[in-house]
C-alpha cells in the first residue's frame, strides 16, 4: 500500500513539475513518513536554490494535520514566547515542523543568529531550561518534534559557526531540473496553481495516513548489514563534517575534538527505516546521499581528490584557498597526513572513506 501510495504522489508531483532529483525527493519521502516512527528527533536541512521547487514539496508535507509550521525564529519564541496564547515549543511538540524559509534568520545580526543556534541545540537534546525576569520565573521545556527545514545554499555561510555550537542536522542539496524545463512548466502551471497544489497535498497526506497505519501494524527493523553501513558512514561524516576553530588570520585556535556520530547515526537509521517503510530495502545510496550533503562544500572536492591520489604542496594551493585551510583541518582531525609535501588519507580512514565516496555521484 505505501509503495502504491508513494508511487501516486511521485506520479502527481512529476504531472506537474521538473523533478530529476529521484533519490532527493525519496529521502524528503522517506523522512516525512520516519515521522510515524519512535526514535531520536530528525532535523533535516533541505537546501536548494531559489524557485526550483523544493518549497512546493515542503508546501504539500505542511498540509497534513500532524504537520506544523514554523517561519519565524527569535530567541524569545524558542525560550517560551507565545503565539495565540500558546507556547511555541508547546504547538511543535509531536509534530512534523515544516520551515519552508530560513530567510527571516538570515538577514539578523551575528550575535542574534548565535543566540538561535546555541537555543535549538539545546532544544535537539530534549530540554530547554530558560529564566525570566518577570512572574514566569524559571521554566523548564521538553519538546520533542521532528524538522524539514528549507533554505538556499547561502546558509552555508554560517555553517561553520554553527558547527562549532554542535550540529544537529542533517543536510540534503536539492538537485535541480533544467532551468529551461522549470520555467515552461511555471507558465504551464500559472493559471491552475492553487488547484494542483490542493492535489498534490491530498496525495501526500494519503502517503502519511497510510504509513502511519502500516507503522502501526507492522513494527520494522534494520538489517545488521545496513545498521554497520549507517554506523560507518555516520562516524565518517561526523569526522568529516568536524570544524576547527580558527581566528581571523586563519591560524588554529585550539586542537579539535572530531564529533562522535552517534546523532547522525540515529537520523541516519531512522531515515532508513522511512525508506522501508516506503518498501525500499537497499539504503546504501540513500544514506551515501546523506553523508555527501552533510559534509561541507568545500570538503568534498578535497575529499574526491584524496581518494583519487596524493595532493602534492604546489596543487594543494591551487585547489583554492578554502581548499587549502580544510587539508590543513583535516590534518588536525586525523584525516590525512603529510608524506615530504604530498598530503594522503590516514590508512586508517583510506579504505573506509573510499567505500563512501564510490557511492557518490
């Protein structure tokens, strides 16, 4: 039935707009449905650019009534604000919070996104503790919901600094159809908008009504291979994704600790189960995904280089200069090491970060 089901929305989706990106839209899927499923919350970053779809299939999810959405973050909402006489966190708990746009937090002052971000890992963990200095006095929070958070790549700027607060989500980069396609598909669709939206949102809430009861008829497991699978490649994308704190002149702050992935490896896990749920047994690629768009831009052709040979000095330069600090970061995170002036992956991590980066496109 979920298969059937998962095959119609797919099907109405496509009817009406570009969509390529097949393993991306199952891993939207796949996390939409997790949300049936007990298990640590799954905050999934879903970045795309600007008008090339990616809103129209949060927009869809949003529609449910086990969704809620959320748009606007401030300190004061996350810490106890009220909307319509209710807490924030209070209208989110056992929900499927759907973010169509991180725009609002991106045009705040640093110290205000700061703030954010060190109140949501607070949040991630299960509890948030606030105080006021008003009658309300000191209150306690628990709230447990699951998150699909739209933005553009240009939230990637922040991701470092975020990093170093401690992340606590998971990424996937929308891979956009062509541009050409998009647009005549935009003007094929103008004058019936509302109504395919209202379609395409009836389809979606059948996929989750119906993968609710089949979670609840049919309790689901991971295999012992894909449980090995997804705790290697958490651990590798945890150590791979780590930040190293520098100053302004770029010079390392302090020797970094690498992050333990074991937060990873519970998204990771549940995302897959998602996947069985949607009948699809083989996670190895769907997970590969996950792990390469979790990893930092930068570090990607860094890595795809390493495991194609050595990086001598004078290459290393010419990769850019980002490129450069983040074979120096990962000298630091035990990585890679320096052979005379050719930079090499640890034999360690060789074998294991090769088996990941064979699965990438």
């Amino acid at each position: 039935m979920c298969k059937d089901q998962l095959n119609e929305v797919l099907k109405e989706f496509t009817k009406h707009f570009e969509i390529t990106d097949t393993i991306g839209f199952m891993l939207i899927m796949a996390t939409t449905v997790a949300h049936q499923l007990p298990g640590e919350m799954v905050w999934l970053r879903f970045y795309g650019a600007s008008r090339a779809g990616k809103t129209e299939i949060l927009r869809a999810i949003a529609k449910h009534e086990g969704s809620a959405e959320m748009e606007v973050l401030t300190p004061a909402a996350i810490r106890g604000g009220f909307r319509g006489g209710q807490r924030i966190l209070e209208r989110l708990d056992g929900k499927l919070v759907i973010t169509k746009d991180l725009a609002s937090l991106l045009t705040k002052r640093r110290d205000f996104r700061t703030e954010v971000f060190g109140l949501l890992r607070n949040v991630k963990d299960g509890q948030l503790t606030a105080d006021f200095g008003t009658a309300e006095g000191h209150l306690e929070f628990k709230a447990k919901f699951d998150w699909m958070i739209g933005t553009t790549p240009v939230f990637a700027q922040y991701r470092q600094f975020e990093d170093l607060l401690g992340s606590r989500y998971v990424d996937l980069h929308w891979r956009p159809a062509s541009r050409e396609a998009m647009i005549m598909r935009a003007i094929d669709n103008n004058p019936n908008l509302p109504v395919i939206r209202d379609t395409i949102a009836q389809s979606v809430c059948k996929l989750i009504d119906t993968s609710k009861n089949e979670a609840n008829n049919c309790p689901l497991y991971l295999p012992g291979e894909s449980k090995k699978l997804i705790a290697d490649w958490a651990d590798l994308t945890a150590i791979l994704r780590s930040p190293v704190a520098r100053d302004r002149e770029h010079r390392i702050m302090y020797p970094p600790e690498p992050e333990v992935g074991t937060d990873l490896a519970q998204s990771f896990s549940r995302i897959a189960l998602g996947l069985r749920l949607l009948n699809i047994d083989n996670c190895a690629k769907y997970i590969a995904r996950l792990a390469q768009d979790t990893i930092p831009y930068s570090r990607l052709d860094v890595i795809k280089e390493l495991v194609s040979g050595c990086i001598d000095e004078i290459s290393s330069r010419n990769i850019n200069r980002r490129g450069y600090y983040d074979l120096e970061d990962y000298s630091e995170l035990g990585v890679v090491h320096k052979v005379g002036t050719r930079w090499q992956l640890t034999s360690e991590l060789k074998p294991r970060i090769e088996a990941l980066v064979s699965w990438w496109d």
